[in-house]
C-alpha cells in the first residue's frame, strides 16, 4: 500500500472541480428544498383553504335551515291556520283559502328555495299544499316515499313511521331526503307539529329544493373540480354542487355514510373517492341545526401538482446547472494550473537568488504574487514596522515568556496597565507578574496557561489584577499560546486592559434587570387596574380603566423624558391638571422639587383620581368650580405636605360607602408611599390632605417657586371630519380596530386598518384618493416612514400616533407630519388632531 506522504498531489484543475462541485451543489439542493417547501406550503395552505371552504358551507346551510325554521314557525302562528286545520281535508275550499293564499306568499318570496308548503291533519291528509288548487284531492302521506337506495338499507323509515314520530314527540323536525307524489321529485322537509288544547290537530310542512341546496353550494364554491354534497342522517345524497341530477337520492360513499351515522374520522383532510370516482382530499363537518353532514373534497390531482411541478422543474434545472458548473470549472482550472507552474518556477528561483524573467500574467492575482516575492524582504520590515505602530497606537501590550528561564519580555503598554512606570527595564521575572494577578483568579488562569503548554492550543482569558502603585482593581484580558522554539519552551500573546468594557457591561445588565423590573411592574400595575375597576356599564368601566391607563403613560413620558432619574412634582401636578390649569379652574403652587422615580407613578395615579373625582362629583364638574393644589416641604426630615381643596362646586357630604378610587388613594399613599392622607367631606368641598415621607424627595427642581396658572394645555378643538376619507396604518390589530372605531365615530370613512406599508400602498392604488392619514411609526420590523414621504408628495396630511416620547431624528423634520398622539390613544385627542391637520392640509 502507498504511504498517503509520498502520494502525489492532486491537479490544481481537479481541486477547483472539486470547489465547484462542492460550492454550487449545496445551492441547487437548497434551490430545490425551498422550491419544495413552498410546493408543500402552498399544498398545505390549500388545504387549509378546504377547511375554512367547509366551514363557511356549513354556516351556510345551517343559516338556510334556520331560516326556514323560522319562516315555519311564524306562518304556524296564523290565525287561518286553525280555520283551515278545522275544515279539514273534505272541508269547503273558501274556509282553507286564506290560509292557501299566505302560504303561497311565503313560497313566492322563498321560490328559488321552498317549492311549497303542505298542511297535514293528524292523520296524515293532506289539507293544503301550495303546489295545487284548493279543491284538488290530495293524496295522503303513505304516497310519500323514501329513496330507492336508503330503502334498501333502512326498509322501516318509511314516511308513515317518521309522520306519526313526529306527532308524538311534538317537535320540529327536518327530514331526510324524500320523494313528493304532487310535486314529482325529491325534497327535504321541515316539519311542525300544531297542538290545541294540548292534542295535535295537525302537520305545517316547508319542503326544500335540493336544487336550491345545491345552488347554494355552486355559489360557494370557485376552484374547477372541487365538489361538495350535503348527505342526510341516513347516508343519501340530497343536494351536490355538481351533476346533481345524477346523485341526488342516491347513496354516499362508505365513507360519507360512516361519518354521517356519527363516526370520527381522525385525519382531516383526508384521502377518499367521491361518489363519481374522483380521487380527492376531503373534509367532512355536521351540520348544527339539522342531522346532515357536508362532505367537501378537492381534487387529489389538483393539490398535488405544485409538487410534482416543482420536484421535474427543479430536478432538471439543478442537474443541468451543476454540469455546466463543471465543464467551466475544468476549462477556467487548466488555465490557473498553467500561471500556478510559472509562479512555482519563479519562487524557486528567488530562493536561489537568480533574477526573475519577464512575464505577462493573464491572472491578476498571480501577478500581485510575483510582485510581491520581488518585494518579500522590504514588505517584511514594512509590516514589522506596521505591527509595532500598531501595538503602540491600540493600548495593546505583547509579551513573550521563556519558561525555562521564568523570564517575562513585553512591548507596549503592559507597564502602564499593571502599575508600573512606563520606561520601566525588563525582562521581569514571572512571579512579579504573578504577584499583581487576583488570587481568586490566579488558580484558574495557571490552569489555561497549563493546558496550552501542553496542549498545543491558543488559551483566552479575563482577570483580575491589583496595580502596583494604587492598588486599584483593573480587568485584563490576554489571549496567548505556547509554542516550541529550537527546543525552548515559549509563551507568546497579546493584552489588552478591559476594565471600561466589563463595567459597561455590568452597567448594561443591571439596566437591563431595572428595565425588565419597571415594565413587569407596570404591566402589574394595568393587570390590577383593569381587575379592581369597577363601574355601572361597559362605557363607564372602558373610561375608568382608559384614564387610569393615561396616567400610568403620562407618569411614564416623564420618567423616560429624564432619564429615569425621577419628575419635578410641578410636571406631574400640570400632566394631571393642564385642562383645568388653562381654564382657569385649577390653581398649583409649590416650591420646586423632584420626586424619586418610585414616587413619580404613585403620586400620579393618586393626583389623577382626585381630579376624577372632582370632574364627575366635585368641584370640576361645574363651571364655576374650582381646586386649588398646594404643597409645601418643611426643613430637616418634615415630610412632604399635600394639600387639595375644592371649592364651588355641588355641596358634598361624606359618602356612605368607600368607593374604588378613595380605596386607591389611601392604599397608594399608606401601603405603597408609607405616608397618610386624610379626607374631610366639608359642605363647601372635598379636602384631601396627604402626607409622604421625605424619603421619596430627591432634591429641589430650581430656585424659584412654582406657579402654574395659566400653564399651556393641548388645543382642544373641534373636528369637522365628516366625510373625510383617512387612511388607517397599525400592527396592532386590536389598536388599528380601536383606531378606525373612533374615526367611524367621528363621523369620518377609515380606510383600513392595515398592518404593513405594502397593503397600504395597495390599497391607494385600488381606492378614491384619502383626505388624510393615521399612521403608526413602527409596523413590526419595519417603519413607515417611506409611506409618509409619499402621502406628503401627494398632499396627503399626517397624523403620528407613537409609543416613543421623543420622534426618532428621521421623522422629526418629516414634512407632512401635522400632529403626533402618544400611546395609549384617547379618541378625543386623536379627532382633534385629525381635525387641525385637515386644515392646515388645506391651508397649505
């Protein structure tokens, strides 16, 4: 056997075949999977097609049955219905002539549905049926026959077994498909007991066109050979969507019948064989208001093909590819083999020291290689130079350990780094190095430094080390390897000092931590909301839980505006109070200080229920009325004083129960702030005086003390929208719902929601120019930022409605953008804005 050392090497042509081969047969497999996998996607998503098609037939039929029923129902509720149960099957015609007459307006306007309504006695004489005039004899319901085929199976269903079932049990029932003597083909009936004084005196019948079934069925139905049937308790046919003619009272497949007499079938979709012999995947449901079954297939050939498409195009396509992939490797390999034995020739040559010769290279990257083994010594120094620049300009120490001398050598900034002069003399002995490394870290970085010895492999590692002059704590990180060196045992690496970088970490992750803490807690805080509000009726509860929700969204904006390091109490006071502050009904004075961010929310939702109070109770809730908000904060550790009076408004008495808001309060400010708050229901008006620990004051705001009179609220103005057609843009779908809802309200036409720019864009192309837009800036992974730009070209004016406190820089010179509304959306701010940016759209 050859020794694979002496073996010679392989062509450099047959190595790029082999690269070829390797690199492109990977992308035809994978061409070919996906095109598979979206085959089978497609295959599956038809199938999925087939459930919702059977589902909505299902409905369908149900609904007709229903409505029948109650057409049934109504009719048995006629007067001359009696008269007509009374006369009998022998009786004057002129006694049955009114009850004829109703009857067959009910089939006029149902005719493409009930052929006729029938009129039974106890007996099963036929009084009326629609089909025939008033003194026609009519036969009775022994003349009524069942379905040659189900016959066979089931010979004691005849129609006099189910007529008197019927009686009996004194129940509207649908029938199963039967043969009418008068009206000469099948039908289906429903049926109706009528009782007097406790007895039946009589059967009101509606009997059904299968054709009509089956019209109904055809118009649900829009892919070429698919077919569906409707199949009764007994397992016959009683409307198809195709050659109804044919099969109607004719017997189901096995399988069809089996699912009818209740059997499960456990898969759905599932292979079968409709009745006329075409192989097809099938979904079976019951119907809910009658004991029938849909039977819905697609044709097997139809759903298959896209895989079998795709496996002969592709299978054919990929081979073909990876042939010409080889023959061009072979050609474009023999020409690089032929430059590659130059270059050989012309290595062997420098090593000698013999000058080069003079060749045209035809490929650019062996003449750069030529060139550079004319410059190999001069490249050399250069890149030695470039290194030790290199070291110099990064902060990056290398370092070289002879181990059988314990002598360590360095170039660059490792003095520097562990506390040493910079110009200080080496070599150093190793256990001076050791001694400035953590002993907590000492172990296992011996450890790494072992296994690379002897190993043979590269060692990677952070530490500790405790500098020289200070003693400070810095993080290093070195990455090295031993090598051998004419019999010596060498460590050689590179270190760099991490310290920023592992504090800005832990920094990260301890943000992160807080981040992830702050919204559990506020979506807590919503959860509690949302659970403990109460109120009288859906609007009160969705307005209760809607401003409790904006307060925790207001004391959130000023938090994120600050940098989560707390809120000036004047700025929660004015996020609470601005409408009033502007009106003139509300007053705020304090001097400036900032409460901790644990504080900020608390206070907010404790603000914004007293002014809730008031606006529904209390001062504000009349125009004349008016709060006024004071706080002081004495020196030393006096706490935090609050006081809230209103005046002018309804007199008030102390109420007999506590309500949800006054609960919230004194468990806010008590259990949560660990202060007090006292109410005092004076005639003239609420008086809340709240006390807080110091502790949740971080400092003063200013110099100057606060007054708020007269603070800017927002512009409250009335929107004419109606008419106004708006474009919709929203990834949530519950908010884009809510959205549209409020702008349907505002008497406006929203023209969505949609989820994505590109349905948008589809939309404006089908639709009537819009009038304006509402878009949200994020749309999942995406921004919709470019469907701004051209509403803006087009004129259209913008309306941003955002999670984010600040606009991200793109959008905040974005042309077109008349007005921004903050997450969570109050309809009426929305409207509002809507309203002024269609006018300045038109001003414009």
């Amino acid at each position: 056997m050859r020794d694979p050392k002496t073996r010679s090497p392989v062509r450099f042509s047959t190595h790029l075949v082999i690269l070829v081969i390797l690199s492109a047969l990977p992308f035809v497999v994978l061409s070919v999977g996906l095109s598979v996998h979206a085959a089978l996607e497609e295959r599956r998503q038809m199938l999925r097609d087939m459930e919702e098609a059977s589902r909505s037939l299902q409905i369908t039929i149900d609904r007709e049955l229903e409505m029948a029923e109650t057409i049934l129902m109504v009719t048995a509720l006629a007067d001359s219905l009696q008269e007509a149960i009374a006369a009998g099957s022998d009786g004057p015609p002129d006694r049955k002539a009114a009850f004829h007459k109703r009857a067959s307006q009910i089939v006029a306007g149902r005719q493409d549905m009930i052929l006729n309504v029938v009129l039974h006695d106890s007996q099963g004489r036929q009084i009326i049926n629609t089909l025939e005039p008033l003194d026609t004899l009519l036969p009775g319901i022994d003349s009524t026959r069942a379905p040659e085929a189900r016959m066979l199976l089931a010979p004691d269903l005849d129609a006099r077994t189910v007529f008197e079932s019927v009686v009996s049990q004194r129940q509207l029932f649908i029938t199963d498909g039967f043969f009418g003597p008068v009206a000469g083909q099948y039908l289906v009936g429903v049926l109706k007991p009528i009782e007097r004084d406790g007895e039946v005196v009589g059967v009101l019948s509606a009997n059904l066109r299968p054709s009509g079934l089956s019209a109904m069925l055809r118009e649900q139905m829009t892919e070429i050979g698919y077919v569906a049937s409707v199949v009764d308790r007994g397992g016959v046919i009683i409307a198809r969507s195709r050659d109804e003619d044919r099969f109607i009272g004719e017997l189901a497949t096995e399988e069809v019948r089996s699912f009818a007499r209740g059997a499960e079938l456990q898969q759905i979709p599932r292979r079968a064989t409709t009745a006329d012999g075409v192989e097809v995947y099938g979904t079976f449901r019951r119907l809910a208001q009658a004991p029938w079954s849909i039977a819905y297939g697609a044709p097997r050939e139809v759903v298959d093909a896209p895989i079998r498409q795709v496996v002969l195009t592709m299978g054919g396509a990929g081979s073909m590819a990876l042939a010409i992939f080889v023959a061009a490797s072979l050609s474009i390999g023999r020409r690089l083999a032929r430059e590659l034995d130059s270059l050989a020739g012309d290595a062997a040559r420098l090593g000698r020291g013999a000058p080069l010769p003079d060749r045209v290279d035809r490929v650019r990257e062996v003449a750069d290689v030529r060139a550079a083994l004319r410059s190999g010594v001069a490249a050399l120094a250069s890149a030695e130079e470039r290194m030790r620049l290199a070291v110099e300009g990064s902060g990056m120490a290398t370092w070289d350990i002879d181990m059988d001398r314990n002598e360590f050598t360095w170039a660059g900034h490792l003095p520097e780094m562990i506390g040493l002069p910079r110009d200080h003399p080496g070599p150093l002995p190793v256990d001076a190095l050791r001694d400035r490394i953590h002993p907590d870290d000492l172990p296992a970085l011996d450890a790494h430094v072992e296994a690379s010895r002897r190993e043979g492999t590269r060692f990677h590692m952070v530490y500790r080390i405790m500098r020289a002059d200070d003693g400070a704590l810095r993080w290093l990180e070195s990455v090295g390897a031993h090598i051998g060196d004419g019999g010596q045992s060498r460590m050689i690496g590179v270190t760099f000092d991490v310290t920023e970088r592992h504090r800005a970490e832990e920094q990260r992750k301890l943000l992160m931590r807080e981040v992830d803490h702050r919204a559990k807690n506020a979506l807590a805080v919503v959860q509690s909301i949302v659970r403990l509000t109460r109120a009288s009726d859906p609007a009160n509860y969705a307005a209760a839980v809607e401003g409790r929700v904006r307060a925790l969204a207001r004391a959130h904006d000023l938090l994120a505006r600050d940098r989560w390091a707390g809120a000036s109490l004047a700025d929660v006071a004015a996020q609470e109070l601005a409408a009033q502050i502007a009106s003139g009904q509300a007053t705020v004075l304090g001097p400036p200080l900032t409460l901790l961010p644990e504080a900020v929310q608390p206070v907010s939702m404790v603000l914004h229920e007293l002014a809730t109070n008031a606006a529904k109770y209390g001062a504000l809730s009349v125009p004349e009325g008016h709060v006024a908000l004071v706080w002081r904060l004495g020196a030393g550790d006096d706490p935090l004083r609050i006081e809230w009076t209103e005046r002018g408004g309804p007199a008030v008495a102390e109420p007999t129960s506590t309500g949800f808001g006054t609960r919230l309060i004194e468990v806010t400010v008590s259990t949560q702030l660990g202060g007090s708050v006292r109410f005092d229901w004076e005639g003239a008006g609420l008086s809340c005086a709240i006390s807080l620990p110091r502790q949740w004051v971080g400092g003063r705001a200013g110099d100057a003390a606060a007054a708020l009179e007269g603070a800017d609220a927002p512009e409250a103005e009335p929107a004419a929208l109606e008419g106004a057609r708006v474009l919709v843009v929203e990834d949530e779908g519950i908010v884009g719902a809510e959205l549209a809802m409020s702008l349907s309200r505002a008497k406006c036409q929203p023209i969505g929601p949609f989820a994505t720019v590109e349905a948008a864009e589809a939309a404006l192309v089908r639709e009537r120019p819009v009038d304006a837009a509402v878009l949200d800036i994020s749309l999942g992974r995406t921004d919709s930022l470019p469907l701004a730009r051209s509403l803006n070209a087009a004129g259209v004016p913008v309306v941003v409605v955002t999670g984010y406190s600040e606009l991200p820089a793109a959008w905040a010179d974005q042309e077109g953008v008349r007005a921004v509304v903050q997450k969570p959306i109050d309809p009426d701010e929305l409207v509002a804005a809507l309203g002024r940016a269609l006018r300045q759209g038109k001003a414009a």
